[in-house]
C-alpha cells in the first residue's frame, strides 16, 4: 500500500511572543504564506494567545496546536490547562518535547498519560523523541527511540497510533544551530517506523506522519524533505521569523507536489 501522508510544518513559538505580538506576527505571516493544498501549516503559540489566534486565523492555511497540556480533564491542578480545555481550540497538542522533558522533569509514563488525554479528547498529539548528545555518543539513540515510542504511544489503538505525529528532535540539534545531517534523521526516522510496525502493524505505521525538528530553517529543509518518510518538521527559532517560515512553507509545498506526482 501507498502511503497517502501530507506534508506538515508545525511552528512552535515556545515562550515568545504576548498576546498583542502573536495577533501582529499571524497578520504577516498571513501575507507571506500562501494558501496550499495538501500540505498542513500549524501554529503552535502559547497558550493565552490560542483563543485570540483561532478567532483572527485564516483557516485555509493554518490550524492551531498547543504546546502542552494536562492529562486530567478538569480538578485541582493549580496552573494547568486541560486537554479537554484545549479541545476547542486545537487540532494538535504537542507531548514530551525535549524542554518538557529537561527542563520540568516530565517522563514517559507523563508524555504517556497526556498521549491518552489528547486522543481521548479528540486532538492529535504529536509526540517529540530524541536522544541527548551523550546518549548519541554512547550508541544509545535506537534504545531511547525504543523507550520512549513504546511507552508514549502504549495504550493507543492501531489506528489510533496511525492518525498520530512523531517528531523525532535530537535534543543537542534543538535551538543550537547545530541540526542533524539528513543520514543521521533518515536512519532514526526508519528506525522508528519500523518499531511502529513491529508493535501497531503495517498500516498504522504508513500512516504515521513522522517530522524532523532540531535547528530547521529555510536553508536546511529541503534536504530533510528530501528524505523518504520524512513528512515535515516542527520549527522553533525559523518560525518566529515570517521569512523563514513562509520560506519553509514554500519548500513544503513544492516537496508535497513532487510527490503527488510521484505517486501517480
Ligand atoms: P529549534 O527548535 O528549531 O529552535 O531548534 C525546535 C523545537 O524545539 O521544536
């Protein structure tokens, strides 16, 4: 079977940008990007500028996603916001990246409790992976794919798995400049392809988009699209600036459009 996976590039905007900023950057983004088919552009602001974002935002050419959120619904969990919360607002909520995981401690069993709460509430996670530069160093990136696959995606339904996104994130390629070369991303994406066979089956793992993130800008993208069963890329730093993220959205599209026409 042919897959049918459409390109994505998902900007996360992390902890930049007010309320007022945001609404100014998506109106020039809005002048830059174009409207594609078949490719998807998703916008990843912070939490509080969501609900302005998706009343101001051109639905033809962006969707909304959350940075994180929080696997209970509803209770007494001072400061968190909820899946379900989130649900009216997003397509896509991002699980276990790299500064989740670093920064405030989160660990597979969490990623896999929010995993559970975002396809429950109806949203798409995309679950972020990677190895640290020691782990690399130390022969360890395939175990630590291994781990953290197993356990983020445990609990989930073939077709459940297969609606889902994995971003595979080497954590010494996030924010450095120093991004992956294409054969290092193209041996860990197959590899994580594979062990989604091995555990959901053929299919959920041809429908599985999985991207590369990890210092992506207008320069870098097109030899990562260029890798067979790369399906895009979450952009940090390129996607604050509206050139480089309109540029990226651009390389997207010509890529998808290549392989339509390869595919037919
Ligand atoms: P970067 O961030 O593009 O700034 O390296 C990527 C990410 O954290 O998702």
């Amino acid at each position: 079977m042919r897959n049918n996976r459409h390109i994505m590039i998902a900007g996360n905007w992390k902890e930049h940008l007010t309320v007022a900023q945001a609404s100014i950057y998506l109106n020039r983004l809005e002048e830059h990007v174009k409207t594609h088919q078949g490719i998807e552009v998703v916008l990843l602001p912070n939490v509080l500028a969501l609900q302005p974002l998706s009343v101001q935002l051109d639905r033809r050419k962006f969707r909304l996603g959350a940075q994180d959120g929080y696997y209970m619904d509803a209770g007494a969990y001072t400061g968190e916001v909820s899946m379900a919360m989130l649900r009216e607002l997003v397509h896509y909520v991002l699980v276990g990246h790299s500064e989740r995981r670093h920064i405030f401690m989160e660990d597979d069993a969490l990623a896999s409790k929010k995993v559970q709460a975002a396809v429950r509430n109806g949203i798409m996670p995309i679950l972020c992976v990677g190895e640290t530069l020691q782990e690399r160093l130390a022969g360890e990136t395939n175990q630590i794919l291994h781990n953290q696959i197993a356990a983020g995606l445990q609990h989930l339904t073939s077709r459940e798995v297969g609606a889902s996104v994995i971003a595979y994130e080497p954590v010494w390629a996030i924010g450095t400049g120093e991004y992956a070369k294409p054969e290092q991303v193209s041996k860990a994406i197959d590899f994580i392809r594979k062990q989604v066979e091995h555990l959901y089956g053929t299919r959920a793992s041809e429908n599985l988009r999985i991207l590369y993130g990890g210092s992506v800008d207008d320069h870098n993208i097109n030899a990562y699209l260029d890798i067979d069963g790369c399906d895009g890329a979450l952009v940090g730093g390129a996607s604050l600036n509206f050139h480089k993220f309109s540029e990226i959205v651009e390389s997207a599209y010509r890529a998808q459009q290549k392989r339509t026409m390869r595919r037919n």
